[in-house]
C-alpha cells in the first residue's frame, strides 16, 4: 500500500512515479520533520508566556531559528522556507490570526530564513561561516524586517525607530546563542531519533477538504486588512470597526468576551500606540494636556481604530478556517514538497497533546534545565521525540 502521504499526489506528479519504492525512508523523514515541527512550535508558542517589555512588545528570543539553522543545513533553502511558513500557520492556528502578528512573525521569519540560507550556501558551505553568524544574520534581518513593517502597518512614525540599538544588541546577543545551540541540538536530535525505531509506517492522513471557492472569503478579508492599512479618514476606520465588531458578536457565543478578547490579549499594543503617537509627535500642543499634540491624539485614534480592526477581522477568519486556506495555498505553491506539507499537518494534529505533556513536565523539566543545562536540554529533547514517536503510535493503532 503506498505512504498515505503520497494521496497530495495526483497520478501525473513527477514524484509520483519516483517515490513508489521508498515510502519507509520517506516515512522517516516525515516523522523526523514533524517532530522538529513540533519542536519549533513549542519553542515559539512558549515565547508567548515570557513577559512583555511595553515599549517593546514584539522582542523576543527567537530561539526556534535555532531548528531553522539546521533545517536549512539539513533539507536547503526551499525545504526550510517551507518549515518557517508552517511554524507560522501552525502558530497562527492555535493562536487566532491577527493581521499584524501575523504580519509581524511572516515577514520575519521568511526574510531571517531566506537570509541565512543564502549566507550558509555562499560562505557557511565554503568554512567562512559558522551556526553563530548565521544565528546572528537572521536575528538581525528579522529584527528589522518587523521594525520595518511595524513603520509601514503600525506605527509610521519615524520615532519607532528609537528601537534599533536596542535590536541591534538583542539581535547579536540572541542570534548568537542560537547559532551556538544549533550544532548541539542537531546531534541531540539525532541520538535522540535513533533511539526510536522508524519501522511503522505513516497510514493516518488528515484531511484538508478546502476547495478553490472557499479560499475567496478569507483572501477577501485578508485583502480588507491590508487595505485598512492604508485608509486613514477616521470615520471610515469607525465604520471598518463597528462592522467587523458586529460580525464578530454575530459569531461569538460570548458578548462581553467577544468585546474584550482584543484588549485583554493586546493590551501592551494598544499601550505602544499610545506612547509613540502621544509622547512622540510634533504638532500643535494640547492646551490641557501640553506634553500631547492634536496630531498624536489623532494618529493614535487612528492606530488604535487600526488595530481593534484587525483583531476583529483575525477572529472571523479563524471562524472560517484559514488555516486550512494557508494549506491549500502551501500545497499550490510548493508541488514537490508534499511530504514536509505533511509533515506540518501531522505537527498541527499533534501539537496539542504534545503542548499538554510539555505542561505536566514544565516544572521539573525547567528545574533540571537551571541545575543541569546540558543535560537537561538533552532530556527534554529526548522526552519530546519519545511524546511525538507515542502519540503517532497511539493514533496508528486507532486507524485499524
């Protein structure tokens, strides 16, 4: 019976007539892939947890690039792009749509990739650079990818710009540590995936039941978010978020969660708005409040009109399944690549579960990581691979 992974395939691909005789080494990579899907997800979702600085809300780590690293020495440059746009869905997925963090975490993450698997392939290969400058060129692309579209869809405001030394040193300190990680969690990775056996063969295949039409909604609502990007009369914004505030109260099963999700999840966005456009703009002084302008006052209504729009417009498109429109246009635009397309839809199947055991560990796995780093990392990988191995054991079994 072939790989179910090869049902992606329609009988006239160019892969389907090569791969006929190699599903159990395809198998394997798709297990090994899934659980470095799986692995980069929990590294980025568990970056959510860590506390916000306010004036600089989107700095974090960034230590999934470590996975990037050695997906991009492992599989390439097209392979690795592929794995960036489905650690984005897959984030996205679990944790709503908003145009700009989606924005934010896309643009950053496809520029940091392509950049360091160009600096790999033209001085990493030759011996001129290391994991560590590789780390260090896509922290530094990434971190000024998102300054850049935070200036275009966010702030414009060249204030925002105050950030740049502070990125600078985070993107040297942070990028550097996870180009240092990245050899070691490869050969952990390995040690830990021959400890497992590969033997089974993959024959549970989600579903994705998308049809053409059904990706118009959701790219017409996608295209209404860059649009308000660029609207800015106010009355039309008011218009823009009142009607997609009905829509969403008309999906939601909950008013006043409905009204205050956007507030009590992005709060410290709303805050940044505030301090940039107020603090920060040049214009004519409020005469009972003088260290604010009428201009600032104005760019923040607009901002903040902005951004409660998108939020709304993120819940509606998560209602409509976008995720599943993200894959449909994954598998459209990367034909020859299906089995790390798989490979992300079994990480998106999974990555609940393996999430759930994560919790159960933190507190001994993160004690053990304060005592023991080294040792502590390897255990956690390890005990990561053996929950990804268990749970695509278990959900085997249940398809007979």
């Amino acid at each position: 019976m072939d790989a179910p992974w090869m049902r992606f395939l329609s009988p006239t691909d160019p892969l389907a007539s090569n791969l006929t005789d190699s599903n159990k080494n395809i198998d394997a990579q798709i297990l090994r892939k899934t659980a470095w899907i799986l692995l980069a997800v929990a590294i980025n979702a568990l970056e959510f947890f860590i506390p916000r600085i306010p004036f600089f809300p989107w700095l974090k780590p960034g230590f999934a690039n470590c996975v990037t690293i050695i997906w991009i020495i492992e599989f390439g440059m097209v392979d690795a792009l592929l794995f960036t746009l489905l650690r984005v869905w897959i984030v996205g997925f679990y944790f709503g749509f908003p145009f700009l963090t989606f924005t934010l975490s896309l643009s950053g993450g496809v520029c940091s990739t392509v950049a360091m698997a160009l600096a790999w392939m033209i001085a990493g290969k030759r011996g001129f650079l290391g994991t560590i400058g590789t780390g260090v060129i896509g922290a530094l692309v990434h971190n000024f990818a998102q300054i850049a579209v935070i200036y275009f869809l966010f702030a414009k405001n060249l204030h925002v710009f105050y950030q740049v030394p502070v990125m600078l040193i985070a993107s040297v300190v942070f990028g550097a540590i996870t180009g240092a990680v990245a050899p070691t969690l490869l050969t952990l990775l390995n040690n830990a995936q021959n400890r497992f056996p590969h033997s089974m063969a993959i024959t549970h295949m989600p579903e994705n039941k998308v049809r053409r039409r059904d990706t118009v909604v959701p790219l017409l609502l996608l295209a209404g978010s860059c649009a308000v990007a660029i609207i800015n009369n106010i009355a039309v914004l008011v218009l823009c978020a009142v009607a997609s505030t009905i829509a969403v109260q008309a999906l939601s099963k909950s008013l006043v969660r409905g009204l205050l999700r956007p507030i009590t999840r992005f709060w410290l966005m709303f805050v940044f708005i505030a301090f940039v456009h107020l603090f920060l703009s040049y214009g004519t002084k409020i005469e009972a409040i003088p260290i604010f302008t009428y201009e600032g006052a104005r760019l923040t209504l607009i901002q903040w009109l902005r951004l409660w729009t998108w939020l709304e417009l993120s819940f509606i498109l998560t209602h409509l399944n976008f995720h599943e429109v993200v894959l449909y246009l994954l598998r459209r635009l990367f034909p020859l690549h299906r089995p790390t397309i798989y490979s992300g839809v079994l990480a998106l199947e999974f990555f609940p579960a393996t999430i759930g055991a994560m919790q159960k560990k933190r507190k001994g796995l993160m004690a053990r990581l304060c005592r023991y780093p080294l040792s502590g990392t390897r255990k956690g990988l390890e005990n990561l691979y053996g929950e990804v191995v268990g749970l695509m054991s278990a959900k085997e079994k249940n398809c007979y």
